[in-house]
C-alpha cells in the first residue's frame, strides 16, 4: 500500500504540555489536513484510479493521525505510481486470422505476438501530491499550534 501520514505522536511531548482545548484546535487542523491532501490527489486523477485513494483519521488520546492511500483496488496503481516491468504472454487471435495494434505509430498486423516484458514508466500521482501540499499544511498546523498556544 502506498500512504503517507501526518502524524502528531511524532511532537507528543510538546501537546501535552499544552490545554486540551488547544490540543483539540492542533488534532482538528490535522483531521482537515488529511481531508485537504486526499482531495489533492483526487485532483490529480481521473476516472477509476481516483477511486482507489482512501482517507481516513483518528483522534485518540496519543494525539491526531491522518492518513491518505492507495488501496490499489485498480489493479494498475501500483504501476503507475512506481513504475516497474510486467510480463505480456504470448498473445494469438481468437475469432480472427490476424492480431491489429497500433506500434510506434503505425497499424501493425501479425499472426501472434511471443511471450515478452515491458517496462512501464513511473507516473507518480501520490508523491507529487505530497510535495506540492506538505509546505502549506505543515506551515498550517505550525500557525495552528502557535495560535492554540499563545
């Protein structure tokens, strides 16, 4: 499974100094945080790969945890996310004489194509989506924390 948190049991020390009521203010701002990031990713993708990406959050009393992932439901998530090779069988016409596709932009026909690997290029949804989101969250909950504290 792909993820990525944000977690407070990280700064536990520095929350229980503080209220409970600014530590409600701190948990809250990692809650929508959470909800912000899977939006994020959502925004980035189209279709049945935006499905797969989950969400979810607790406040417990070791403070607030966020986490947005890939259930990798789809089965091609994985593979886009992180790039990889796969194995293609042997392929060979059922109803038809002859295979058609298109190849290095043309229209290729042939009779069967043999057992080979491709290697399929990372195209990165979450990982960006963490890159772009993480300054202005963690800028967020720095200004939380210090307006909670103050």
């Amino acid at each position: 499974m792909s993820a990525t948190k944000a977690d407070t049991r990280a700064i536990a020390a520095k929350l229980a100094a503080i209220s409970p009521k600014a530590r409600a203010i701190v948990d809250d701002a990692i809650v929508s945080g959470t909800a912000k990031l899977w939006s994020a990713v959502r925004l980035r993708l189209a279709g049945t790969l935006s499905d797969g990406i989950r969400q979810d959050a607790a406040i417990s009393a070791d403070g607030a945890a966020g986490r947005v992932y890939s259930d990798f439901s789809v089965p091609y998530a994985r593979i886009r996310e992180y790039g990889g090779r796969i194995d293609i069988p042997e392929l060979v016409p059922h109803g038809a004489k002859v295979l058609a596709f298109p190849y290095e932009g043309r229209l290729v026909f042939a009779a069967r194509v043999k057992a080979h690997s491709e290697t399929i290029p990372a195209r990165p949804y979450m990982r960006p989506a963490l890159a772009d989101f993480a300054p202005p969250f963690l800028a967020e909950l720095r200004a939380t924390l210090a307006e909670a504290t103050a």
